[in-house]
C-alpha cells in the first residue's frame, strides 16, 4: 500500500485509538494510479464491471442511455486523474471485529448505516470528525451534493489532500481522458466515454470533481 508517510503515520494513530474503542480499523482500498482507475471506468462503461444505485442493485446498460450510464458510473467511480485515491492520502476502511473471518467488505452504504455491520464504527468515527479529533482526516464524501454518492467508508487526510485537490483542473485532465502523454510523457488510451466527456466536460468536472 503506497502512501505518504504522514498519512500512515495519522492513520495508525487513529486505528490504535480505534481498537481502543473496541473497533479493529482496516484498509480495504488505498492507492490506484491512472492506468488502474481508467482500467475500472471503462470496464463499467463496456458493461464489464458492475454499475449499482445507492442501495448496490446492479443496473443494466440497455435500460439507460449513454448520458445517464455515465452519471451512475460517477456517483461511485472517480474520473482517472480525479480520483482522491492517486494521492497516498485517501483511504477505503471497514471494521474487522463487526464481521467473521470469511467476510469480505463490499464499501456498500448499507453496511455503514444504522443496523449495519459497520455502523457503530462509523458512528464513532464521524463523532471524532466531528470534534475536529480524528488525527487529521475527514470524509469527503460524507453527503450528497447532488455529484459523487456519499461514501462512508471512505476517509482522507486532510493536511495534505486539500493542497491535491486545489491543483485539479479540467485544462489538465481532458488531455489524459483524449488519450495524450500526460506530463512524464507517458501515455494512456484514450478513455471509452471519451466523446461524451468532451462534449460536456465542464459541466461533469464541476458536478463530480468540484462538488465535493
């Protein structure tokens, strides 16, 4: 799991202070480059990988035109070159001890709401959010502002996330999406949805990049 080593550090100082509270704090996602994250978008938008509402049941590519496939993408999967998880900041994370050993998370709203698996942990969590003691990490996703679905489980750390996500722009990303080297010079392929995204960029990166 790459990371900066501050965020590691706040990290395991908020999951010794967990396991205090009787929770045991795991990551289940952490860092994914551009290749990874443009691997998943495009897989969802062939139909390859599942795309869910809110509730996890799967929709069906047939029953939704190109525009609204593509919101419901977004509401759970970032944009290559969007996502908070290229940073080393930002973190998926469940609680071990609510769950048997076979038990594989699914970072579904459903297990963090109240009667979830996960939902005391949460409660905890937010409670030290809340009171600006969480060891510098907050939720970015903690409602809806009508973009990205609120995510529960996932967690960013603050103190250097925020200088990220200042530097996103649209003047960089579409390039990528179009398929050009990025600034070391490598190159990636052009992103499946690419026409769409570029007769609408503006108004998609405000409302699932901005927005949040």
């Amino acid at each position: 799991m790459w990371a900066h080593q501050s965020a590691v550090n706040a990290l395991t100082a908020l999951s010794r202070r967990a396991a205090i509270a009787g929770f045991d704090l795991r990551v289940a996602s952490a860092f994914r480059s551009y290749g990874r994250q443009s691997d998943i978008v495009n897989a969802k938008w062939l139909g390859h990988r599942p795309v869910v509402d809110e509730e996890g049941v799967g929709l069906h590519r047939a029953a939704l035109s190109d525009t609204d496939w593509l919101a419901a993408i977004l509401r759970f999967s970032a944009l290559p070159g969007t996502s908070r998880h290229h940073w080393g900041t930002d973190f998926d994370i469940w609680d071990r001890s609510a769950v048997t050993d076979d038990y594989t998370p699914q970072l579904l709203t459903s297990e963090y709401q109240p009667c979830g698996v996960f939902a005391e942990m949460r409660a905890w969590l937010d409670a030290q959010i809340s009171a600006d003691n969480a060891e510098g990490f907050y939720k970015p996703y903690d409602v809806d502002r009508g973009g990205v679905a609120p995510e529960p489980w996932h967690i960013s750390y603050r103190p250097l996330a925020q200088g990220y996500f200042r530097q996103l722009s649209l003047s960089q990303c579409l390039p990528l999406w179009l398929g050009h080297a990025d600034p070391s010079g490598q190159c990636h392929a052009p992103l499946q949805m690419v026409s769409l995204l570029e007769a609408d960029a503006e108004a998609i990166f405000k409302r699932y990049v901005l927005m949040t």
